[in-house]
C-alpha cells in the first residue's frame, strides 16, 4: 500500500515504518495468543500423563482395593458408557420429536419462545440438575422402576432388586439425558430449518401429507447432522459430573448391568468428584489416570462427531 | 336403463369425488375432551395419576388415529399419529424442564433473604442455624471473573489469528481443529489439569488455591469465546476491510477500528455466554478450591468457596438429623440464586446482541 508509493514525503515514511511495526506486533501477539492455545491443550495433555502414570504401580488400598489400576479404571468406563448410552436412547426421540415441533409443527407464535426456552435451559448449572435429580425425580421413578422389576425383569437391565431411594444409574441417566437435551435439540432446530424450502414444497406438491414430507425430504437433508449433533451430546454426557455425582448412590467400580438397582455402576467423573476430597498420596494419581482415561474417551467421540459434521457439510 | 345411459354420457357423475372425505376442525379438541373425561373417570376408579395420564394418552392418539383412518385414509392416519407423537416428545421434554425451575423457585424464594445473602458460614462447621452465601458469591464472582480476564483476551486474538491472518493456512487448520477437541474436553479433566499443574507448581500434594479454579474455568471457557468470536469475524463483510485498505489504514488498525466494532455486539454476547456457562461449573473448582466458610479474597493462597461448590458439599450435611432441614434450605436458596445468576448473564447476552445486532447481519 504505502510502499508503493514513489517519493514519500518524510512523514509518509515515519507513518508506514509505524504501521509496519504495528502490524508485526499485531500479528505477531495474535499468533502467539493462538499458539498459546495450542500450549494450553499439550499441557492438559501432558500434565495429566505426567501425573496419571504413577497410577500404574498402584494396588491394593492405593488403587481402592483392586488389584491394580486397570481393574479400577475398567467398570468406571462402563458405567460411563453405559449410562451415557442409555441417556442417548432417552434423549433421541425426545429431541427430534422437540426439535420438528419447533421447526415444523408450532406455530410461529409458539416455536420462538419454545426456543428461547431451551437455549435459557442450557445455561442451568449442572449442580441445580443434581439437585433436582434427587429431590424430585428419583422419588418419583421408584414406582417405574418397580413396574419395570415386574413387568421387564427378566431383562438384566431391570433385574432388580429395585433401590428404594430411587437414585440409581437409570436415574442418573434421565438427567444427563435432560441436560444433553437443550444442545442436542438447539443443533437439530437449527438443520431442520436449513432444509431447502424448494425440496419441501416439492413435497407438499405432490401431495405428500406433513409427515412424509418431513421423511422424504428433511429427515435424508438432516441425516448426518443428526448423528453429528447425537454424537456431541454423547460426548457431553460421558463427561458429565456433579448430576451424576449427587444422583447415583454409588456402590464404587462394579460393573452391573443392572440400572435399577442400588448396587450400581459409577462413572469416572463421579467416582473422581466423590473421592477426591479424601483421597491422598498415590490415590491422587490413580484419579488423574482416570480422568486421563476419560479424556481419551470424549475426545474420540467428539472427534467422530466433528468428522461426520464436516462430511455433512461437503455432501450437503 | 334410462340412468345408464346418462352414465354412458356424463361418465364423470360416477367417478370419486376428487376430495376426499375429512374430518371437522373441531375433530381433535373432541377427541381429547373424550380423552380426558375417560382419564378423568380412571382417575375416579383409583388409577393414580400417572396411570389416569397414560389411559388419556392411548385414548387419543387411538381414537385420531381410528377415526382418521376411517374417514380420511390410512396415510392420514399416520400423518396425524405422527403429529401426537411429536407434541408428545415435546411435552414430555418440557415437563421435567419447567417442574425443575419451579422447584428451585418455590424452595429457594422463602430462603432468599438479605441476611442470607450478606452472611458467611463463619463458625458454623456443621452445626449452627443462619448462616449464610456472601462467602459463595463473592467467591463465584472473583473466580469467575479471573478466568474471564485470562481467557477473553487469549481467546479473542486467537481468533482474530484464525481468521484475520490465518486464513486457510496448515496452522490455522490446526489450531482449528485443536479448539473443536478442546470444547469437549470434560469438566473435571480441566480441574484435575488444574490440580496437576499446581502440584508441580507449589510442590504441595494437595493444592488448594482460587487462580487454580480460574486456570480450570479458562480451559473451559477458551474454545467457547474462539468459536463465537470466529463465527462473529468471519460475518464482516470483506469490503469494509478492502475499503480501509483502500483508504491506506494498516491492516491492524483496520482490525481494531473496523473489523473489531462491527462485530463487537455478537462478540460481547458471546463471551458473555461462555462466562454464564463456566459460572455453573461445579466439578473443577470442587477438585482444587477445597471448602472456605468466609470470603476468601486472595486467589494464590487458600481455599475459596464458590457457589456451585457451595451446594454439593452443602447437600452431604442435610441428613443430618437436628440441622439437616437448615442445610436443605441453604442449598436451595443458593440453587435458586445461582440460576438468577447465570440466568441474568444470558438475559444480558441476548438483549446487548438484539440492541447492537449489525445492519449487515443476516
């Protein structure tokens, strides 16, 4: 710009050596800022691997009473998926079903403040989900559960016997499935309305009554985002900790396939959060390696998640 | 004979009719008041409620269907069965949602007091009425607002990297991708990040100290503010930048006094966003602030309490059996003002996005 200039004047000079030294600065703190970013996330990395392989030697008392850490960290990350997992069976339907009223079925009127509502939703702290957890919900469930025990108890998951608090790992997985709801749907609204207008109305043209038009043209257009936005809510849920922390009177790292019962499964973060105040020496480190654990497992499904979005978004 | 004929003629008198046969508007607020009476009656006859619920339930969406079909055809039917099932989803989504705000209302409002929120816990280690969150609150705000002043700036000039100077390039895409794994990272990997670092740092076993729980929350908040502040960037139309070049501005004032302003409302909404997200957040600060039962002002050293923190360890003492009910309405109080907390953050986001929104904006 300014070099280009033939004969500067003086001041011209002083003026572009300022901007130029400007710009550097400018550019260069942004770059640095951005590898700043880059350090921080090596060194979560990086610390927790420091810290999380003095676990390995632990046994005995220092791994919780099992024979080494493995044995401790193994039913954690069962319980985590398996209560993750069930938490997305829960918030599928509900989330496509809430998500097409909001983008399809309400009218105009409704489906703005619907929204609105499930963005305001997102923002309540993990802590009050807890806390309502078990004050509200795990009462009411016992009933459920006990109706499950008779009816479906010859599936193992509903082998009973059934706890009487009602804070057990279905329960936990009803309030994750719940907070993952507001995210799972506000991404669902938002690519159920990107639908080209032109394939829906092709639709209705020919005929099609509300419900096919939705299965033959937003349903196949929303395909890969839907699983995207599943996949994401899935990795929220496996990292989810004080909800499940406060629901779930936990039995420590058993694996149990029963979720109705009190003796249950833990998950990672709920086994850290509820040993770390006592927890000391090695104990410390078999708890980071845990986590370090935990962090492998979100990242992988994230990282699914991203990949099928973007793939999504090529094909789209 | 004669009528024969007249078909032979005139074919299109006996061809269906092209509409077919449909159901009055009125159809399914008659079908439901049915519904509900029938609900209504197993109520009567000892169901309960949730089995009175369910006997509604199958009565409509049976009888629509039914009567769909039999007047309008079996695609129709479908049509309006689906339709049940999705005001269903949505109902039974906004249940829980709706019982939990009212919950926390009507169990905190009685506890919300002045008293209660400009007293600490000083001196009431289990036992003690009164009591109160000025500890928690100051904690939140002081926590809270450390991990903002780290992280904004770094996540700010990150993302004016990404998409001022970065453009497309192998870094950018790196970093790109580096950001998206970190929005997953869970919350307590950040706090046990947190309490690793800090053992080396001090050498103490178990660190207790309140820039830890920023150190966590900022690795939280990060991903949040680039990804919201690269969204905002990247809506700048280029020819307000190619014009400020024209006119010979360098490119970093063209940034700070164009690009940076004109995004500036959704920029604003989205670190407000992020700071109402991490206000919430329990499990990191739990593993590294430790328990405080007075404002604790000096982050380098000693616990802080936070609210968050505040009603977990709260929630272990309300079985206690003479003290247990004052811990339940602690908790609750501070449930409730948390929410108004987090809850005004994200009212305040919204508006400034509304009022400042850019006219180029979509």
């Amino acid at each position: 710009m300014t070099t280009a200039i033939q004969d500067p004047a003086p001041d011209q000079q002083v003026r572009a050596r300022t901007s130029r030294v400007g710009d550097a600065v400018f550019s260069r703190t942004a770059l640095g800022a951005a590898l700043l970013v880059v350090a921080l996330l090596a060194g979560v990395a990086i610390f927790l691997v420091v810290q999380g392989l003095p676990a390995l030697e632990a046994t005995g008392e220092q791994a919780y009473g099992k024979p080494s850490v493995w044995a401790y960290v193994g039913p954690l990350l069962f319980g985590t998926v398996l209560s993750a997992l069930l938490a997305m069976i829960i918030v599928t339907p509900l989330a496509i079903g809430l998500a097409l009223v909001i983008s399809h079925y309400a009218p105009r009127r409704l489906a703005k403040p619907v929204g609105y509502l499930v963005d305001l939703l997102a923002a309540v702290p993990s802590v009050v989900f807890g806390l309502w957890g078990i004050a509200v919900l795990a009462p009411r469930l016992v009933p459920v559960y006990d109706w499950l025990n008779v009816w479906f108890g010859w599936i193992p998951l509903f082998g009973g016997p059934v706890s009487s608090s009602g804070r057990t790992l279905l329960t936990a997985a009803v309030v994750l499935a719940l907070m993952a709801l507001p995210i799972v749907t506000a991404i669902l609204r938002e690519i159920f309305a990107q639908t080209p207008t032109t394939h829906q109305e092709a639709a209705l043209a020919l005929g099609a009554t509300r419900w096919e038009m939705i299965r033959l043209a937003v349903l196949p257009y929303a395909r890969s985002g839907i699983v995207a936005a599943l996949l994401l809510g899935l990795g929220r849920a496996l990292g989810e900790t004080m909800a499940v922390a406060m629901v779930l009177s936990a039995t420590g790292a058993i694996i149990s396939f029963d979720v109705i019962s009190s003796a249950n499964s833990n998950t990672i973060a709920a086994s850290i959060a509820n040993n770390y105040a006592n927890a000391a020496g090695l104990k410390i480190n078999v708890l980071i390696f845990a986590g370090l654990g935990l962090f492998v497992l979100t990242f992988v499904v994230n990282f699914l998640g991203r990949w099928v979005a973007t793939r999504g978004q090529v094909k789209g | 004979m004669k009528t024969m004929i007249d078909t032979d003629i005139h074919p299109v008198d006996r061809l269906e009719p092209i509409t077919g046969g449909t159901l009055p508007r009125i159809a399914p607020a008659l079908v439901g008041v049915c519904s509900v009476a029938l609900g209504a009656l197993g109520l009567l006859l000892g169901l309960g409620l949730v089995g009175a619920v369910v006997v509604t339930w199958l009565a409509f969406s049976l009888a629509l269907y039914g009567w769909t079909r039999a007047i309008e055809g079996s695609r129709q039917a479908t049509d309006s069965f689906v339709r049940t099932l999705m005001w269903t989803a949505f109902v039974l989504a906004m249940v829980p949602l709706v019982s939990l705000i009212w919950t926390v209302v009507a169990r905190g409002a009685p506890v919300l007091t002045p008293a209660f929120l400009n007293d600490d816990m000083s001196g009431r280690a289990l036992l003690g009425v009164g009591g109160g969150i000025y500890h928690a609150i100051m904690g939140t705000f002081m926590i809270t607002a450390i991990a903002a002043v780290i992280a904004v700036p770094v996540g700010l000039l990150t993302a004016v990297y990404l998409v001022e100077y970065g453009k497309g390039n192998r870094l950018a895409k790196i970093i790109t991708f580096l950001v998206d794994v970190m929005t997953g990272i869970p919350s307590i990997v950040a706090g046990l990040f947190a309490v690793a670092l800090f053992i080396v740092i001090t050498g103490d076993p178990l660190p207790r100290l309140g820039i830890g729980g920023s150190i966590a929350l900022a690795v939280l908040m990060l991903p949040t503010v680039i990804r919201s502040v690269e969204e905002m960037l990247k809506l700048v139309p280029d020819d307000l930048r190619e014009a400020s070049y024209a006119l010979g501005v360098p490119r970093w004032r063209t940034i700070v006094k164009v690009v940076l302003p004109t995004a500036v409302a959704g920029i604003v909404t989205g670190i407000t966003l992020a700071i109402a997200r991490v206000a919430g957040e329990t499990a990191p600060l739990l593993l590294i602030l430790g328990t405080a039962r007075v404002a604790n002002w000096n982050p380098f050293n000693g616990p802080v309490q936070t609210l968050p923190v505040y009603i977990f360890q709260s929630l272990g003492q309300t079985t206690h059996f003479k003290y247990g009910e004052i811990w339940t309405d602690r908790v609750w109080g501070a449930a409730l003002f948390l929410i108004i907390i987090v809850m005004s953050l994200n009212l305040v986001a919204r508006l400034v996005g509304k009022a400042f929104a850019p006219k180029t904006g979509r």
